[in-house]
C-alpha cells in the first residue's frame, strides 16, 4: 500500500508539533527557502507524500505552482501548471478562501488530474488577512486519506505560511524599491555628466536591466518629419531592427507614440494581427512601450520585450516609467545641444555652413592638402541683380529663392565638398581633391540650373536668376586661405564686369582689363 497520510498524535503533542511547524517557518528572507520549509512542515505534521503549493499572482490573476514534493513521473508538467481562480480543487479553494477536502476525486467534477491514480485530496487557501498568498495541496492515492483534524492542522500551518510569503513579498517590494531608487539616482548622475550620448544610452541601458532582469531594452527615437522611430540603442535586439523604420501608429511601438501613452502587452501572439507586430529580440512574448517626453510632446520611445509571457507587472512598468523619464532628459539635453552646435556653423534661411565655420574648413583643407600635395578648388558665386528680386515680389520670395538656389549647390558638389552661404547672396563652395575639367563643370552645371530656378509654389512669379562665378585653385592661384579668398573674389568680379551670367577662372585674370 503507497505511503499516506500517518494518524495524529496525542492533543497535547500535537499542539507541540505544531508550535514546532510554526516556528519552523518563520520569517525569511528567500522565498524558495520559505517554501521548501512548508512542504517540509505540511509532510511532517500530516505525512503527505505528494504536496504542491502555489502562489497566487495578483499580476496575471492565477495560481502558479512554485514547490512540489512527490508526484513522480508527473512532477516534470505539474512544476509549469497554472490555475485561474476557481479551476480545479486549488482554484476552487483560493476563489472561495476556504479549504477543500474530497475523500474520492473520481466522484468531484472540480478535480484537474495531479497525482496519478489520485484517490484523495486537500487543498488549503494561504491568506493572511484579506490577501491571499497561495494554496497547499496535498494528495493521496488512497480513498479518505485526510481527515477534518488533517485540515484543522493545514489550516493553521497554512496561516502561518501565508503571513511569512506576504512578509516576503513586502520585502521584496521594499528592496525593489530601494533598487528603483538606486537606479534612478545612478541614471541622473549619467544624465549630468554629458558623455557621449551612445554611451550614455547604453549605460542607462545595462541600469534598467539591473532591476527588470527579464527584460531586453531598447531606445527609440522619433523623426518628427518622417514621422518613424528608429533605434538608437539597444541590447538583445536583432542586428535588422536597428536599420527599421517604424512608422508612428505601426506595432506596440508606434502605438505608443500616437497613443501618447504607455503600452503594456502580456501576450504579443495573441495580439500580433492587432498590433501588427516588429519583432525587436528574438521570441519575444511580453513588451512594453514608454514614450519619451520632452517639453511637452513625444520624442522617442523607450522599449522593453522578454521571452516570458506576462513578464511586467506594476512594478516592472513604474520602473520603466522611471527610468524613461531620465532617458527623455538625456537625449533632448543632447538635442539641444546639437542643435546648438548645428545653429553655430549653419546659415538658418538656406541650412548651408555660415561664412565663419567655411572659412575654419577652408584653413583646415588648405593645410591637409599641401600636407599630401593635393589640389582644391574654391568656388565663389553672387547672384545677379539680386535686389531687384526682392523689391519686385517681395522678401519672402527672395527668401525662398535662396533656399532652392542652396538646394542646388547641395546636390551638384560630393559627399566630400563643402558649401555655404557666406554673406546676403553669395555662396560658395571648397571643392576637395579638384582638378580643373571637374571644377569647371561643377560650376557650370550650378550657374545654368540657377538660371532655371522655379518657385513650384509661386509659378507666376518669373524671377529670371542669373549668377556671377569665380574659380581659384590651390595651390595654383594661391598657396594659403587669404589669397586663395582673394583671387577667387577678384575672379567673381572679373565675371560681373564681363556682362553676369557666366563662370571665370582665376588663371584668366592676368590677361584681361
């Protein structure tokens, strides 16, 4: 005959054991050690061979088995076994916060299989208070195993057991918070240090899966004129994600920012067709999406996925939303200094560089090229008549004029060259590792697409623009910045008195008045 449960001791003794079982118990620091102790205590006051106890998760709102005893070849698929409130005797018992005893399990329809070839059951509700902890089962293969002193004895061990998990939640909350705290404060002092913005990042990064282990991070960042976010740091994810284009309003991400608010996913599978799914980290079952806030608007998204289903509960989130806001200070901190930086070396109508930082970029070519004796070309260009495009149609129109006439020069010259406006209508443009034929060409090209310019959206408007052009190279024409400047100058004029409208090199001063 299987082992079962064993007859009681004496009143007296019992009281003993369990005094002794209580004591036993205590208040611990490691929950896995609390209830190993339990079941230990459960088998010792009643003799259960096979003992389970389940936790409650206020998070998901079902038992999750946590520690077993027994079971045999069933213990492998009882260890993953969850129950909804009211499934199952443990279910039943949690739902109505009392015990259950069955002393034939075939005759309860409310019985899930455990034990195989289960006769007996006792299920007992952990509750301290108005909270409930958990459940601890026990089962036998024998018909009327447990009896009314049985669950009298479960009961008040499992009160006891139920007081110790609460206090140890409470601790773990308590140190939950105090990491939150810690984390926060480090993340504040990265934000005040104004290292290198990708370091930066990834150091709140590595912060923030400190406390929310289960998670893989992201950082995104928004394009308000194209209106996608695109990662700018990221730990886990697959090397594809970080080229993605994710259109606000598309996935848990883009939900996020047209939502304005956070997103909190359990189940990514049974949602994908819903939220039209970007995977980040392979696997992925549970995200969660925190927009970044600056100023008042949206400028990013800071993004968590795990591989385990309903991997964020409140805490996890308020962690996030904790570390997101230091995250939307770091990186608009760091936009606005670029901008900062971008607004000190460009012109603010056309977007070109400003006359100060090409004259720095011109010194530093000058030098770089006579380093490995290498030519360049400057290139100085004024449009014509210019004033009277302004009195005849106004300074809006001349405004935008220059904008199209600085798109121009922007797409004519290299990746490598470099343009600017340098004063109201002039321009010009450094052009690196230059020989003549090309320089020539470049400079042509730009003053016949001048001559073509269209303001799309003013097409009465016939502005008829023309531009003067000077050409000087190094170190032909001039062997440092100034007189290169100089020359180059001399030659845009050269162009004006000849009649406007064309292009003159440097080389061609000595021989016309």
């Amino acid at each position: 005959m299987p082992a079962g449960p064993h007859n009681l001791p004496e009143h007296d003794d019992l009281l003993a054991e369990l005094y002794e079982s209580s004591r036993a118990i205590g208040l611990r620091d490691c929950i896995d050690d609390l209830l190993d102790e339990v079941l230990d205590q459960a088998q010792r006051l009643i003799g259960a061979e096979h003992a389970a106890l389940m936790l409650y998760d206020e998070d998901t709102d079902r038992l999750v088995t946590a520690c077993l005893r027994g079971y045999g070849t069933r213990a492998g698929d009882l260890r993953h076994r969850t129950l909804a409130l009211g499934e199952g005797l443990s279910g039943w018992a949690a739902w109505e916060r009392k015990a259950v005893r069955v002393g034939d399990v075939r005759t309860d329809s409310r019985y899930l299989e455990g034990l195989a070839k289960a006769r007996s059951n006792l299920a007992v509700p952990l509750v301290a208070g108005n909270q409930l902890a958990g459940v601890l089962n026990v089962e036998s293969e024998r018909t009327d195993a447990f009896s009314a002193e049985h669950e009298r004895l479960l009961t008040v061990l499992g009160a006891q057991a139920a007081l110790a998990i609460v206090a140890c939640w409470v601790q773990r909350d308590l140190r939950t918070r105090i990491n939150q705290m810690e984390a926060v404060n480090r993340i504040s002092r990265l934000a005040g240090e104004g290292g290198a913005i990708g370091a930066t990042l990834n150091s709140m990064l590595e912060i923030a899966q400190e406390i929310v282990p289960r998670a893989q991070c992201a950082i995104l960042l928004l394009d308000p004129d194209k209106q996608v976010l695109r990662v700018a740091a990221g730990q886990g994810y697959q090397a594809v994600a970080r080229y993605l284009e994710i259109p606000v309003g598309r996935g848990v991400t883009g939900r996020c920012v047209e939502a304005g608010e956070t997103q909190v996913v359990m189940d990514l599978a049974s949602e994908a067709d819903e939220l039209d799914y970007i995977q980040g980290i392979p696997g992925a079952i549970s995200e969660v999406a925190v927009p970044l806030l600056a100023d008042g608007r949206i400028i990013g998204v800071f993004n968590a996925e795990s591989v385990q289903r309903a991997a964020f509960g409140e805490h996890e989130v308020q962690t996030l939303e904790l570390v997101a806001r230091q995250v939307a200070s770091v990186v608009r901190s760091a936009q606005l200094l670029e901008e900062t930086r971008r607004l000190a070396v460009t012109d603010p109508l056309t977007g070109l560089h400003n006359r100060r930082h090409f004259t720095r970029q011109l010194d530093e070519n000058v030098r770089r090229s006579a380093r490995y004796g290498e030519r360049l070309a400057l290139v100085l260009l004024d449009v014509d008549f210019f004033k009277t495009v302004n009195d005849r149609f106004g300074h809006h129109v001349g405004d935008r004029a220059l904008q199209l006439l600085a798109g121009t020069l922007a797409e004519a010259v290299r990746e490598t060259d470099q343009t600017a406006r340098i004063g109201g209508e002039e321009f010009a443009l450094l052009l690196l590792r230059c020989d003549r034929d090309l320089a020539l060409s470049i400079s042509e090209r730009v003053r016949s697409q001048i001559r073509e310019l269209v303001i799309d959206e003013l097409p009465d408007v016939d502005m008829d623009l023309s531009a003067s052009v000077g050409v000087a190279f190094f170190p032909d024409d001039g062997a440092d910045p100034k007189t290169l400047m100089r020359v180059a100058d001399d030659a845009l004029y050269r162009a004006k008195r000849r009649g406007r409208d064309q292009v003159v090199l440097a080389s061609e001063l000595g021989g016309i008045g």
